[in-house]
C-alpha cells in the first residue's frame, strides 16, 4: 500500500497536505481544528513583532463565480496580516506545541527592513517550540509602505541579505515565500536559496482587481465607495501556479539539488496536488480550498492522492515528484521533433509500399513501385 507520509526538511509529515498562511490559521483554535482533522502541517497566519498598524476592513474578500452560478473560480482579498499582538501568538504557539507535539507548525513572519527585528521574531519563535519559518516576502497589497511583503520580496537582493540575516539566527528549518508578481519568478527564489534557506514556497496571491459594479461603477470589494487592488487566488490561478512551480523545480534540480519546494496556488482535490508534486513540489499549501470547503477537504484529497498513487503504481511521494519536469522543452526542440518524426514517419509509409513479391506489381504503378525499390 503506498504511503502519503514525507519528510521535507527534517520535518516529519503524515501527509504532504499543508494549510497555508491566511486565515485557515489565524489563531490556536482553528489551528488545532486543523490537526484534528488531519493535515500534514499548519502553517500560520502572518506575524509581526507590532500588529498595531495592522487594521483590517470590511467588506475584504470578492469572490469570481463560474458560469454554473456557484462554484467559485477566483477569490480576491485585501486582508492584512494578523492583527493579534505577538505576545498573544508566542502563548498559543507554545499552547498548540504542548496539545499537538507531533504536529507540524510553521511560523509565517513578515518584518520591515530591520535586521534586529527579523532576528528577534526568529529567535523568539522557535524558543517556544515552532517547527519551521515561512518568510512572507509576497503579500501583494499589505503594507507597502512599510516596504514588507512583494515590496521586499520582488528585490532579489534585498530578499537574499533578509534571507541571510533569518539564517544567521534560525535553528529551524526556513521557507522563503515567493511573490508571482515579478517576471522571473526563478531570480527571488535563487537568492532566497543562495542565502542558505532550506526551501521555497509558491505561489503568494497575484495583485488583482476582481471587477467593476456596473450599477454603482465601483470596483469590488467596495470599502466606503472605495477599494485597492488585492490578492487573487483559489482554482483560476493554477495554472499560472504549475508554470512558476516547474520554473522554480527547475532551477532547484539544476542549482541547488536537494532544497524542498512547496506548491500553493489553487490546490482544492488531490488530483491537484499531484499535479503539482510531478512537477517537483514536496508538499501542496491550502488556503482558499478550506474557505470554500472546509478544514475536512483533507480527508478527500488524502484518498484522492492515495487513489493517484496505486493507480500508477508509486509507492512514496518521492517516486512521483518531478517525474513530469522532463517532459519540458523549448518551442524550437517541439519543431524539430514533429519533424523528425514525420520524416520516419514518412519512411516507414514508403517501406510498406515497397514491392516484396513478384505478386505485388501493379501495372498502373509500375513504375512508382520501381522507383521505390532504388537507394537514390
């Protein structure tokens, strides 16, 4: 029977099916929720030293629904990090370590360009048990004017010398979270890499405005007459997210072989994580799945997943990861390899109209059939 258990980093996981940073872990009890019902790990909602500035708004989400008049195929939010202050997030970490000590929890962190800060926030973290980082250098909308988040993370090198700066003091394993907003998605990820992190996650939200309202001529979600571009997400951005994370897998295969990858963008059933797995992740993040389905969709992509596996055969997550990566070429390879196979192709077609017995000859094509029959 195969098995969904990995380990990714050191980190020992039941199954490669992780919540992402947001707000499926926004807070110790639905955290616990999570691990309840099976997930492989949690990793929480964005935090920092001072949540002061942090002030959410109402309403923040926008939701693009498909043309069934149900299923929601986008989801827009302009959600900030958390606004819990950290001393609060220290006691239930400490809290969620001491209920679940098997449990894999992440700390998703996000500071300003101070290296003492991200240094503290590290350091004080892991002294309460955390399992691993994730550097939120990706939020597409929040506080960029503190120049967090995409402000710090579409730098390359500005995000190689914070990266430099958690490692100096990290004692756990660190992810750094890319932002799909930039051309390249490869160069952030390299300095990341570069800087010594243990892996890479991706893909963060896309910078979005989900629409215009027709009647009233406001862009949504409206915030006093008003709104700013957000974060897209859920099942409409997944293929841009399996093209970042074959260019990210890679890179990684190619420069820095052994690092771990974790996919996000659009994952909902365990098909879709297997997608994502063959083209070289280690694990699959959930974030707007569980706000549409709930913290028990686990359940089903763990048998969809399994059903994948014995289906084809594979006996661990590791027999399938990045098995699609060579499949992969340039437009110019594609060319001449539809040549290259009409040409035989046309080949074999002649041979079978080669005469191989007397009783084959055919005065009409008397002498095509010659001419088939000469070297030249």
């Amino acid at each position: 029977m195969p098995t969904l258990a990995t380990t990714v980093d050191g980190l020992k996981l039941p199954n490669p099916l992780v919540i992402a940073s947001g707000p499926p872990g926004t807070n110790l009890n639905v955290i616990t929720r999570a691990f309840r019902e099976g997930w492989g790990a949690v990793i929480a909602k964005t935090i920092s030293l001072d949540a002061s500035k942090v002030i959410n708004v109402t309403p923040r989400y926008a939701k693009l629904i498909g043309a069934d008049g149900k299923d929601v195929v986008g989801w827009e939010n302009i959600e900030l990090i958390s606004d819990r202050k950290f001393d609060i997030w220290l006691d239930e970490f400490k809290k969620c370590k001491d209920q679940y000590p098997d449990g894999i929890l992440i700390a998703s962190i996000m500071e300003e360009f101070n290296k003492d800060a991200w240094v503290e926030i590290v350091e004080r973290c892991q002294d309460v048990g955390v399992d691993a980082f994730e550097l939120n250098f990706s939020c597409p909308h929040g506080l960029p004017e503190r120049k967090m988040g995409a402000a710090m993370g579409e730098n390359p090198e500005i995000l190689e010398e914070v990266s430099g700066w958690v490692m100096s003091a990290a004692k756990k394993p660190v992810w750094a979270k890319m932002t799909p907003n930039v051309t390249h998605i490869e160069d952030p990820s390299r300095s990341a890499l570069r800087a010594g992190c243990q892996g890479v996650s991706a893909i963060n939200t896309i910078r979005s405005v989900m629409s215009v309202n027709l009647e009233t001529l406001r862009p949504e979600p409206s915030v006093e007459g008003y709104t700013t571009p957000g974060g897209y997400s859920c099942k409409a951005v997944r293929p841009i997210a399996l093209r970042m994370v074959m260019e990210i897998a890679t890179m990684i295969r190619r420069e820095f072989p052994g690092r771990s990858l974790s996919a996000i963008g659009g994952i909902e059933t365990g098909g879709d994580a297997a997608q994502f797995i063959l083209l070289g992740a280690d694990t699959a993040q959930v974030c707007t799945g569980v706000m549409k389905h709930g913290y028990e969709m686990v359940k089903r992509m763990q048998e969809e997943l399994l059903a994948f596996m014995e289906k084809h055969k594979f006996e661990t997550i590791a027999d399938f990861k990045g098995k699609s990566l060579d499949f992969f070429t340039t437009h110019a390879e594609l060319v001449r390899m539809q040549k290259e196979r009409k040409a035989k192709a046309a080949a074999a077609d002649a041979a079978k109209k080669m005469v191989k017995a007397d009783g084959e000859w055919s005065g009409d094509d008397f002498v095509k059939q010659s001419n088939a029959l000469a070297h030249n």
